[in-house]
C-alpha cells in the first residue's frame, strides 16, 4: 500500500497539479509550469499543495450563492450601513 498522496488535482499558489492513481505526479498549470510546456513530471507534491473543490473544478464554497448565479439583484443596492448617526 502506497503512503503517497490520493488520486486527484491539487493545487498551491504557484501551480496545479494531478496525481495519478500509480502515484506519478504532474505539474499541468499555474505561474511553476514552463512556458510552453503542457505538463511536467515533477518528483513530489510541494508541502503546500492542496487537494480543493476548486482545484478539482467543482463550485467554490463559503458563500450563500448557489453556483451560476449572481447575487440577488434586489440585494445588491441595499443600504446596509449607511444609517445616520
């Protein structure tokens, strides 16, 4: 049994990347990738590397917005904190 990482994207500031269910893992994105370049066999994940919704693409989450939807347009204008004092 492997003690690597699981399958799946993850991803850190400086780049995204995929570990395969053999354990190889591939930088396929993001500001680390060599220009021109479509993805790089790299030795190991970075320790700040991430597994997330987003970078699995699926919906960010923390807000109340259900996804493909903008804000509620009769909430956008509201005077939340202009009360006079």
């Amino acid at each position: 049994m492997s003690a690597g990482p699981t399958a799946g994207f993850y991803a850190n500031r400086d780049g995204e990347y995929e570990v395969l269910p053999d354990g190889a893992v591939w930088l396929i994105g993001g500001l680390a990738l060599p220009e021109g370049s479509e993805r790089v066999l790299v030795a190991a994940l970075p320790p700040d590397a991430a597994m997330t919704e987003g970078a699995m693409g699926g919906p960010a989450s923390g807000g109340t917005t259900p996804p493909g939807r903008g804000p509620d347009s009769a909430q956008v204008h509201r005077d939340w904190d202009k009360r006079k004092r």
